[in-house]
C-alpha cells in the first residue's frame, strides 16, 4: 500500500460488505438494452474499506473555496484485475459526487500542488466475482466524500447517483436485504431474521457481467419464477428452507461459459450444503450452512485444488462510516 505517500489531512475511513443474490429472476430485456429483475439481494461479511483523505498545500487545500481544483487520486495495491483510476468505479462515483454537489466542475483539476483528495482502497471482495466488488467500492466512495466534502446528500440521492454508475451499486449504499426490480436499482426492504453462513468459492479467472448476460439473451426464456420461497425462509431464519430456494436464472449461462462451475455447484451439494447458487453472474459460487462449524466441515470435504475459500455471514449490514480524529472540518 502506497501509506506513505498519503498525506495526513482530514480523513474518513468506509468499510462496505460485498453482495450475494439469493434469488435472481430475469423477466426480459428491457427497451434501454438492460435485463428486467426479480432479485434479493444481502450483504455479506466480506468487506473491503475505502479511506478518503483531503491534502494540499496547508491551510487552503481544506478550505471548501478551494474545492473547484481538487484533485482526485487512487491509491491502491496492485489488485489483479482492479480497473486504473479513470475507469476504477469508486473514482467514478468520486467524480458524480463532485459534479452533482458542486464541488468540481467538469474534469478534476491537474494542476501541481493543487490540493487533492486521495482514495485508498483495501479490496477483499473479489474482482469481478459477482459479489458486488466494484459497486461496494462505489458505495463506499460516495459516503466517504460525501461527508469529506461536507456534501450532505440523502442516502435517497446518493442512491440516486449510484444508479448511474452500475446496477447494485444502490443496493450497496444501503445494504442489508432487499428485493430489488427493474435493472436491479428499485428497493424494498425485506425482512430476515438471523444471520446465514456462507462457505464461498473463489475464482481467479473474472467473468464479464455483460458477456453472462449475451449468453443468457442467446439460450434462455424469460423466467416467471417468484422469490416467495427465498423470502419466507429469511422471515422464519431457516437455513435449510433457504438452501432448497436459492435460485439464480443466470446460471445456465455462466455455466456455458465456465463449465466447471455447473462441477463446483455438484461438489458444494455433494459436501453437504443446504444449498448452492451462483452469486450473481458469477464466477463465485456459494454454498449455505447451518454455521460456521457445518462451513469449515463441507470445505474439509472439498478437494483442496477447489481454490480459495472464505467462510462469510449474512447480512452483514451496509456501508460503515469512520470518522478519524483528523475527519473534522
Ligand atoms: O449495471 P452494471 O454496469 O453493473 O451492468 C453490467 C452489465 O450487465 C451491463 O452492461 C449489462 O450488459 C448487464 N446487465 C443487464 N441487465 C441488468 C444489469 C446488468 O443486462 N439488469
């Protein structure tokens, strides 16, 4: 991590839980090109943090006049994968903040010595592994700068501004569990008692939302399927009940691109999970357990060039403000 080079300005810190679907139905495609979804969506305890910090030459750089010529920066590891800066989702929601509230017009400024405000990013969630990675990332930048910049935006806005930016990038601002319609933007809360455990498998290899998508318009029917099943079961905490509702129209074509993932859904099943489902448009596959001792049994059952692994409850809440000592304006 490039710490050092960060300076020590006023700071705020976001932790933001990824994203499974525990029920996924596409009803058809829709006249803007995107599909028409029935989903459910819950965050789970695999987080990555976003740190924003305001830096620049001392006693102007912080001073809300001088907030036309920040500038905007990424700090990262290097992530295989990540997106560079200019298309990185968190600098993107960074740049619709700064627009929509005022704080820059048009491109950030570049000019040397300017002040500056620097994104960190520490990335558990897998890249493009259908847990909402890039989303969550965006989430956490808008909450982050939007109390950094002192923008004050409701969270119905800030939502609002998500939706531009990709499909659950909404649902990761408020996090929790909600059944999601339309492209996946509109929300409604849903109630689930409990927590689930989730034994989830890794996958190195990135699979394109989109190109899931191309395949499900060339091999697959709008489905009517209803979430009714998933929803009782999170109302009454019955992880077995979920298990058998767990459900995701996607898979048929993510399992045409990626045929071993149709063999690591067999396993999870074959090891004893209650249930299997693809996360989104994949490539993580998920198995459900009674809990975290029943997780740890059916991964032992796994053959270890399974992959990775990570053992995660649900929901995990939403996006977790901090505010550091030197977060006061
Ligand atoms: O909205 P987001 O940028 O995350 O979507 C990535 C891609 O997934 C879109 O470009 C589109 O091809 C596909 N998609 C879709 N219908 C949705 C959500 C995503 O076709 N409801």
């Amino acid at each position: 991590m490039a710490s050092e080079t960060v300076p020590h300005g006023p700071h705020v810190a976001v932790r933001v839980p990824a994203k499974v679907n525990l029920f996924l139905s596409v009803r058809g495609i829709r006249d803007d090109g995107y599909h028409e979804l029935t989903t459910v969506l819950q965050t789970v305890g695999v987080f990555d943090e976003l740190r924003a910090s305001l830096a620049g030459p001392p006693g102007r750089g912080q001073h809300p006049a001088a907030r036309r010529h920040m500038r905007l920066e990424l700090a990262h590891d290097d992530i295989a994968g990540l997106p560079a800066a200019s298309e990185n989702l968190a600098m993107r929601a960074a740049l619709a903040l700064a627009r929509a509230a005022g704080v820059i017009d048009g491109a950030p400024s570049v000019r040397e010595g300017g002040p500056r405000t620097v994104i960190e990013l520490d990335k558990a969630i897998p890249v493009a592994g259908g847990m909402a990675g890039g989303s969550a990332d965006a989430a956490a930048a808008l909450v982050a700068l939007n109390e950094l910049w002192g923008c004050a935006l409701p969270r119905e806005r800030l939502k609002e501004l998500g939706a531009e930016l990709g499909s659950d990038v909404p649902f990761c601002v408020v996090g929790g569990t909600a059944l999601a319609t339309g492209r996946g933007t509109s929300l409604a809360r849903v109630l689930c008692r409990g927590e689930f455990t989730w034994l989830a498998l890794l996958d190195d290899e990135p699979l394109s939302t989109a190109a899931v998508y191309r395949e499900w318009d060339a091999r697959c029917a709008p489905s009517e399927v209803e979430p009714d099943a998933v929803l009782q079961a999170l109302r009454a905490c019955d992880p077995e009940a979920l298990g058998a509702a767990l459900h995701n129209d996607l898979e048929p074509a993510a399992f045409a691109l990626r045929p071993d993932l149709a063999e690591r859904k067999r396993l999870l099943l074959d090891a004893g999970a209650f249930g299997a489902v693809l996360s989104g448009s994949g490539p993580t596959m998920l198995g459900l357990a009674a809990g975290p001792a029943h997780a740890r049994e059916i991964a032992a059952r796994l053959s270890p060039d399974i992959g990775r692994t990570v053992i995660a409850t649900s929901p995990a809440g939403g996006p977790e403000l901090r505010r550091d000592a030197g977060a006061e304006r």
